[in-house]
C-alpha cells in the first residue's frame, strides 16, 4: 500500500515538473507579445501624445499586464525618486530586477537594455525610430520562442511523466 503510494506520488510529481518547463515555453512567446503590446504604447505616448518620458512609462504601466508592468512601473519610480539616475541607469536597473518575474530569456533582455541607453537622450523621432527596432528584434525572438515552444513543450510533459515511470518502475 505505502509502494502505490509512494509510486503515485513520484508520478504526480513528474508530471508535475514536466508541466512546470513546458509552461515556461508556452510563456514566454505571450510575454513578448505583451511586451512589444506595451512598447507599441510608449511609442505612441511618445510620438502622438508627447508625454514626458516617466509619465508615458507610468501609463505604460498601467496598461501592461503583470510582469511587464513591472519593469514599466520600476523605470518610472527609478527616475520620479532618485533623480541622481539617468533614464539609462533606471531602465537598466528595472530590467535586471524584474527579469527574473518572466519567462523571458538574455536576447531580450539585451534589446530592452539597449533601447534603454537609447531612451531620453534624444528627440521624439529619434526615440520612436529606437522603439521599432527594437520591436522588430523582439518580432525575431518572438519568432524563435514559437519555434521552441512547437520543438520542446511537448517533449517536456512526455519527458516528467516518462522519468516518472522509470522510477517508479526502478522501485518496484
């Protein structure tokens, strides 16, 4: 009784730890789409609505769901508090904290870090040329995300449940 037990245990959690990895590649393709959803938005707070740079990352904010939000929210603290921080330095500093929320990976954080130091600097054109490059970067990694979740999401569930029943069968 306490072997069926315990095999139904260690089965649950397989399956459960494959689960796990397969939702972080069925993530992370919706988190650069919000992504790009919520530089859409300063770009045109920027271009359209001609919002102060910390003002159009609050709004950005607002309208951004979690935790894209957060690295939004934590720019525009960074500049509104401290005001010894350039843009670059808040940006930078939000993005590294709240990277580790997604499930997101170093290409795009390297793009939002270098649309960053770019940010603030300049005129509105100069910016908004900026936010569409990067755009058409996260487009690309966004492409690649796809091709992983397609590639490697499946093969994780398979792969929990099947370590699983070696083990289990391993104990019997």
């Amino acid at each position: 009784m306490i072997k069926l037990l315990g095999a139904v245990l260690i089965l649950f959690a397989g399956a459960m730890i494959g689960f796990q990895q397969a939702a972080g590649y069925a993530e992370r393709p919706r988190q650069l789409r919000q992504l790009a959803h919520a530089l859409q938005r300063l770009e045109t707070e920027i271009g359209y609505g001609h919002t102060p740079l910390p003002e159009a990352l609050e709004r950005t904010a607002a309208a951004a769901p979690e935790p894209i939000a957060s690295i939004f929210g934590k720019a525009a603290t960074g500049i509104w508090e401290t005001e010894s921080f350039t843009f670059r330095e808040s940006w930078e500093q939000a993005v590294k904290a709240q990277w580790g929320a997604t499930s997101m990976r170093g290409g795009e954080q390297a793009v939002l870090i270098r649309l960053g130091s770019t940010l603030g600097i300049s005129d509105k054109e100069d910016q908004m040329k900026h936010i569409r490059l990067a755009l058409q970067q996260l487009k690309a990694e966004e492409d690649a995300a796809r091709d992983d979740q397609a590639r490697y999401e499946k093969m994780w569930k398979s792969l929990g449940i099947l370590i699983a029943v070696l083990i289990v069968i391993l104990m019997v």
